[in-house]
C-alpha cells in the first residue's frame, strides 16, 4: 500500500498535479473546498493518474485541511512516485 502526502489547493481553474512541494506533492483541484468535492476530486484524479481503481485511492488525514494524506491500496510507495514523476515529465 502507498501513502503519501498531497498539498491541495481547491478552485483552481484546472485539475492537475503540479509537482512537488517538498516532501508532498502539490495538486490542483477545479472542485471547490465544500462537503468532500476536492476531496473527491483529488482521489479521482490520483486514482486516473495512478491507474488503480477509484476505491482504492483513500484521503486518510487532513479531509478537511489543504495538506491531506492518500493511501493507495493495491501499488507500493516506489510505484506511486514513479508514476506521478512519469505524468509530470510528460508533455502538455
């Protein structure tokens, strides 16, 4: 199982991750910070980036602050990071 730590920042005008912010990856969410919309949204987009199904990606800590952590069921840390870098030295 992979857990690691998101900073959201909700509203945006796009949904995508940005890249790191030190030991956390920075993701922008277009749903707004109101009765679990972001939330979703980043599990929904991690779990499309990640290639694992939407029930296994699981906000564990922080639901309600910008600085939340995922657990991914089903792919280890070092798979998870790999996959994120990967999405993130792609073009456009």
């Amino acid at each position: 199982m992979a857990r690691f730590s998101v900073v959201v920042s909700p509203g945006a005008g796009r949904t995508e991750v940005v890249g790191r912010l030190g030991d956390a990856w920075k993701v922008r969410v277009a749903a707004p910070p109101e009765r679990g919309r972001a939330n979703a949204e980043l599990a929904a987009l991690l779990a499309e980036i990640l290639g694992v199904p939407r029930r296994d990606v699981t906000v564990v800590a922080g639901g309600a602050s910008r600085r939340k952590v995922v657990e991914v069921d089903g792919l280890e840390a070092g798979e998870a990071e790999r996959r994120l870098s990967r999405r993130m030295s792609e073009p456009g």
